[in-house]
C-alpha cells in the first residue's frame, strides 16, 4: 500500500485523511521528514502543512525536486509561493476540505508503469571513464549516481544501447571499478543535461550496500541543508575492505 508523508505542525489533517485508504505517516521534525523521504520506498505524495515562516523555504522544495522529481508534494499555505518548482500542488488552507482528497485520489500510485525507482540516486560532481578493450578510453561527468548505475554527460553519439564496457569512478578516496551496460540516451530535459545512461551488471552487494548507504547520506543532507554544496564522499577502511573498492 503507497504512503503519504504529511509534514505538520497541527493536527488539522487528521480528520481529512482518516478515510483515504493509504497508509499515513506523520512528522513535524526537519530531520525526520528528510529520512522519511529518502527511506520510505512507496512515498506516493508528500503533503507540507505548516506556516510559512519556519525554515522551510524554496530551496528546499527545488532541492526535493531535483533528487525525488517523481514525487508529488503538495504545500498547503495561506499565501501563494511564487516559482515553486513543477511537482508541487499549492492549496489555500481554507479549501483543503473540498480540494485535498481529489488530488490525492488523482495521482497514480507509485507503483504504476516503470517510472518507480528501484535505487535512490544523487547528482556528484564525477568523473567516469568507459573502457573497452582495443578503444580509446572515453571520460564522461557522470551524473545522478545509484548503487544500480549512473547518468553519464555527454553531447557526443554515445556508444550502442547494449553494448558492454568497463566503467570507473572516482570518488574522493576511493574508487568503483565494474561492468556496465548501456542504456538508451537522453535528451537534456529540466534535471539532466543530454546523455546516456549505465547500469551496473557485477557490482557486488557489499559495494552496493555502501553505494546505497552514502546516497542516501547526501539526499537527506541535501533536503536539511539545500544552499550548501554536496561533497564528494569518502569512505573508512573498513568499508572499503568490506565492498572491494580500490583506494586512490
């Protein structure tokens, strides 16, 4: 059953929400609602209930979106907030009682279609390198990272959908060494520039638990602190010893 994530600091919604057949969590904790987003796998809205003055602010809504573009939040607020990004459903407090249910009810469940994601991802600034024997190693910014594979920048034709290369990326002190296979291209689109994606055909589950678990390290710091900019990351030792990654 899909969850709705409700972040409020009243209990005003209650009585609305009690006969919509899903599953409804609430918070009123910063921290809490970043972990909420980025660990619950059937999030299908996120509703923001709270007065405007209190921290909560565009950067963290366009934050949201770039790392969940996928899920649908709607702000309940006494006033208009101007550029909010496309994903989210502003709502007068004053007419939540007619309008909220019939945008929940319209928006389709997260497990519809192919549009749910498997991995979280997250955008560093990276650099990879496609290898193949007998060719030129090519080096692309690999872009919105997951422990199943990543996006790699590139305006040049990419190689053939299908065809198999070893690829690397470099972290800060560490390194991901693992076949890949390639998918279909992308044009730039409001998230991403033009493209290509990779998908991770051998990665071992140890590395991709860490892959994973540094993800979401940086989705929930990007939600808390929105204006700062995401550091590359390292890893201990230990870990590294653990998912087999070759130190730089």
């Amino acid at each position: 059953m899909d969850t709705i994530l409700v972040f409020s600091d009243t209990a005003r919604l209650g009585n609305l929400l009690g006969d919509i057949p899903l599953t409804v969590i609430k918070t009123s904790s910063r921290a809490e609602l970043a972990r909420m987003i980025v660990e619950t796998d059937d999030l299908r809205i996120l509703i923001i209930d709270i007065k405007e003055k209190t921290g909560l602010h565009k950067p963290f809504f366009y934050s949201l979106a770039k790392s969940f573009p996928l899920l649908k939040v709607i702000l309940i607020t006494e006033n208009i907030i101007d550029d909010c990004p496309s994903n989210c459903i502003q709502l007068h407090r004053g007419k939540i009682k007619d309008k909220l249910k019939p945008v929940i009810e319209s928006t389709a469940p997260v497990n519809s279609g192919n549009e749910r994601r498997k991995f979280n991802r997250f955008d560093w600034p990276l650099k990879g390198h496609l290898l193949q024997k007998g060719r030129q190693r090519r080096t692309c910014n690999v872009r919105s990272m997951s422990a199943g594979g990543a996006f790699l920048e590139s305006i040049e034709s990419p190689p053939q959908t299908g065809s198999r290369f070893l690829i690397r990326i470099d972290f800060q002190d560490f390194r991901v060494l693992t076949n890949c296979e390639i998918m279909d291209s992308r044009h730039a689109s409001s998230n991403l520039p033009a493209g290509f994606g990779v998908r991770f055909t051998d990665l071992t589950q140890a590395s991709a638990q860490v892959i994973d678990r540094i993800v979401e390290d940086a989705l929930i710091h990007a939600l808390l602190s929105p204006e700062s900019k995401p550091e590359i990351p390292s890893i201990g030792e230990e870990e590294l010893l653990t998912a087999s990654f070759d130190i730089l």
